[in-house]
C-alpha cells in the first residue's frame, strides 16, 4: 500500500512537470515571447491600423496620416503630445501603448520658393520644417520683403526652431525693408535670420525679420546676426536688429549680435516704437545714428522694455542727437531690470547721453537699473540719463546703479556727479555689478539692498549668472 501512494504521488509530479513544461513550450510563461498591441489615436487624421509587436522588438513607423489644414508632428506617448515623442529608431515596445498623432497648424515650408511664395497669401499660416538658404537670392537688390504698408503680412510663421540664412538686401531707395517688409497683426515665432556679409540695406523702416510691425503683431524667440543699415534716409528712417520700426507690437525673447547704423534712429534690437513691450531681449553689436541711438531701441514713445539688455557701443553724431544704453530717447515710457556696458557717445556740441537713456521726458520712468559702462560723453551726459526733462510732467528715476569708475566727459552733467544717490545710479564697483545679490537680493529703499530682480528658468524668472556664477547676469534661453 505504502509503495502504491508513492508512486501515485511520483506519477503526478511527473504529469505536473509535464504540464508546466508543456505552458512554457507554447510560450504562455515565457516574458521573451510574449506580444503587445500598439494603438494609433491619429486625433483628426486619418486612420491608422494598430500593430502587434513581439517583447522587445521595434515597432514598425506607419505611413504618416495626413490631415487637412494641419502637418503632421509625429507620435507621442502622452495625450497632449508635448512631451514625449516616440522614436521609430531606437525604442523598444515592452508593454501595451497607445501613440498619439501631433498636429501643427500651418502650410509647410521646404525650400527658398516656399519662403517667397508667402507674398502670394499673406494672411496663412506657415511652418518651417528645416533650415533655408537664400543663396540664390543675393543678385541685383536681393531679397524681396515679403509684404508693404498698404498689402502687409497678416498671417503667422513659425520658424520652428529653424533659421533662415543668406538674407541679403541692397534697396538704397526701399521703404520697409526685411525678410518681411511690413507686419500688421501678425507673428513670426522661433526664427533665426543670418544675414549675409553685404548686410540689409534700405531707405527707412530696416530690420531683419521686419521693416515694420503694427496692429498687435508679435515677434517672439527669434534671432538675427549680421548687419542693418539705413542709406541716404529720410526724417521718417529707422533700423533695428529685428525690426526698423513699430506701434501697437510685442517683441520677446529675442536677440541681434548684428551692427545696425541709420541717418536717424538705430536700435539694437527696434529703430523706433511706440504703444509697444520689448521684453526678454538683447543686443551685443554696435550701434550707431545720426540722431536717436539706443542699445535696445533708438526712441521708445508709450512703451515698456523690461528684463533688456546690450553690451555693444552706442554713438549718435549729429547736433541734437541722443544715445543711450537702452534707448536715445525716452517719452512717456519705462525700463526696469536692465543694464548695458557698452561706451555711450553723442555730440559734444549738443548732444545727450546716458548710461540708461540720452533724453527722458513726458513722465518716464527708470528703475532697477545698471549702467555698467565704462565711459559716458555728450554736451549733457548721465550716469542714468543724460538729460532729465522735469518740466513736462513728473518723472520716476530710483533705485539704480552704476559703475563707480565710469567716466563722464561733457559740458553740463546731469545732477552733481559727487552725490550718490540712485537718481544719477548708486556707485558699485565692477566686482559687486558682477555678484548675482546685487540684482537678485530685494531693495531695501531707495538704491540701498538690490535690484529685486527674478532669476529662473522660465519667462516670468529670467535670469540667471554665466557659467562659473561670475559675471554680468544674462537671460536663462
């Protein structure tokens, strides 16, 4: 009997081995075999079949789907598809995954005939999908702005991360001149321009992404290198790193390393603006004018800048002219959080310069500055401002800095050069204007703590110290 229950219980550890081995043989046990489905939600688009794909291997990339009105961005893992983006290439599939498809509004744009084309619809949408070179459009007067002040761009172009380079223009006689002539209610976004070594030229309203913006328009994280100039111009000329002039328009996130020169007003990164924000921005070429000339904007009229700064040189030549670190010419509006270092000169007969602004009037105000410039020189010069107009309404100038060693030359300086106070900028050597606490700490009154400005990583906190955490403070992009 014993025997008999022993190999009873041998006989079915036999069967269950047999069993188990038979469950691994056909793979149900087994992770290596096992397989998964990937699910397509091509939200809009259409259909796209799902695919069974075996432990480990590649998925398979479907044909792209396509979808009126829309280019296709690719597949994402997450719903919102802004954060992960599947890779054909080198991802494996080791679980059930649903992909999602990414739209991008806009008409693609592949080639330079693409780029030109946009004159024949300026209200579209467009998006650049790679790098373009205007190579082949550097003959005779070269590029064509795309767009006028009667017939201007009203549609968007999303440069996509993308740059446009070779832009050449030689209009001596042209108005509104750039890789768009005039911009009204429209965007151009993510864009870089590199101009060529012959420069944008042009009579009036010269820029690189635009000769003129107006009507709400917006240019945001966009580039340009290369040099702007205006030629033989009239009273009514202006040239900047990215636009020549401008109303009613935001410019963020952008930047010129260009030298810009005009017979009037020159900016590093607007000639002239009005009702408008400059926000986030900065300029490092040189910049020049006969009359107003700033780092950021040559004449600021209703306007803000904010978070700005430029280290180029800015000279103004002509009796009357106005240079200044930020902008020649201030009326009615207000800089915050920004500096420059650059040399700032204008004429000595009966010019206006200023570490900050050339001439403020009508009520303008300037706070949270540094003027870090080694030297300041005009017939009225300023550490802050060279010429202060008190009689036009009330103006705001406090807790400022300024470089404790910089040398003013002129014949009437504004406010008693000996006097610290934060109106002509608090002394601070060039050790302490280059410590992150003497911007970021907050102010404890009037020119006493710091400049209470936000350092981070997004828009809304945008500075930050240059590696080594020495050094004059720059935006975080």
């Amino acid at each position: 009997m014993r025997e008999s229950r022993l190999f009873l219980i041998a006989a079915v550890m036999a069967l269950t081995a047999a069993l188990v081995g038979c469950r691994k043989y056909k793979g149900e046990d087994n992770p290596s075999s096992k397989s998964f489905t990937v699910t397509f939600v091509s939200n809009g688009g259409n259909g796209v079949s799902a695919q069974t794909v075996a432990n480990g291997d590649k998925l398979t990339e479907p044909p792209a789907p396509t979808r009126d009105g829309y280019i296709f961005g690719g597949w994402y893992t997450d719903s919102n598809t802004s954060v992960d983006k599947w890779d054909f290439a080198s991802r494996s599939v080791i679980s059930d995954i649903t992909l999602y498809a990414k739209w991008l509004e806009g008409i693609a744009i592949y080639t330079a005939a693409d780029l030109d084309a946009i004159r024949n619809n300026l209200y579209g949408n467009y998006l650049l999908m790679n790098d373009i070179s205007l190579v082949d459009y550097r003959t005779d007067e070269g590029w064509e702005p795309i767009g006028n002040r009667d017939t201007p761009f009203t549609g968007k172009l999303d440069g996509n991360g993308h740059k446009i380079t070779g832009l050449a223009i030689n209009r001596p006689a042209g108005y509104y001149v750039g890789l768009f002539g005039s911009i009204s209610g429209g965007s151009v976004n993510n864009l870089g321009v590199e101009i060529s070594s012959g420069g944008v030229n042009g009579n009036g309203e010269v820029g690189s992404i635009a000769g003129y913006i107006e009507g709400g328009s917006t240019i945001i994280k966009c580039y340009s290198t290369g040099n702007v100039t205006t030629i033989f111009a009239s009273n009514s000329c202006s040239s900047g790193g990215i636009a020549g002039g401008g109303d009613s328009s935001t410019i963020t996130d952008c930047y010129s390393t260009g030298n810009i020169s005009s017979d009037r007003n020159s900016g590093g990164i607007v000639g002239n603006i009005s009702n408008s924000t400059i926000t986030n921005c900065y300029s490092t070429g040189s910049i020049t004018a006969y009359s107003s000339v700033g780092g950021i904007a040559g004449s600021l009229y209703i306007s803000t800048i904010t978070n700005c700064y430029s280290t180029g040189d800015v000279s103004a030549s002509s009796s009357w002219s106005m240079s200044g670190g930020m902008a020649g010419d201030l009326y009615s509006s207000t800089i915050t959080n920004c500096y420059s270092t650059g040399n700032i000169s204008a004429s000595s007969s009966s010019g206006d310069s200023g570490g900050i602004v050339g001439d403020a009037t009508y009520g303008s105000t300037i706070t949270n500055c540094a003027a870090i410039n080694p030297a300041v020189s005009a017939n009225c010069v300023g550490r802050i401002a060279g010429y202060i107009d008190s009689f036009n309404g009330a103006f705001t100038i406090s807790n400022n800095f300024a470089l404790s060693t910089m040398a003013l030359t002129g014949v009437y300086l504004n406010m008693d050069p000996t006097v610290n106070t934060s109106k002509r900028g608090v002394n601070k050597t060039n050790a302490q204007l280059q410590t992150q606490s003497s911007y970021s700490d907050a102010s404890n009154g009037d020119g006493l703590g710091g400049l209470g400005w936000k350092f981070g990583n997004n828009d809304a906190n945008p500075w930050k110290m240059p590696a080594g955490g020495v050094g004059y403070p720059i935006l975080y992009w």
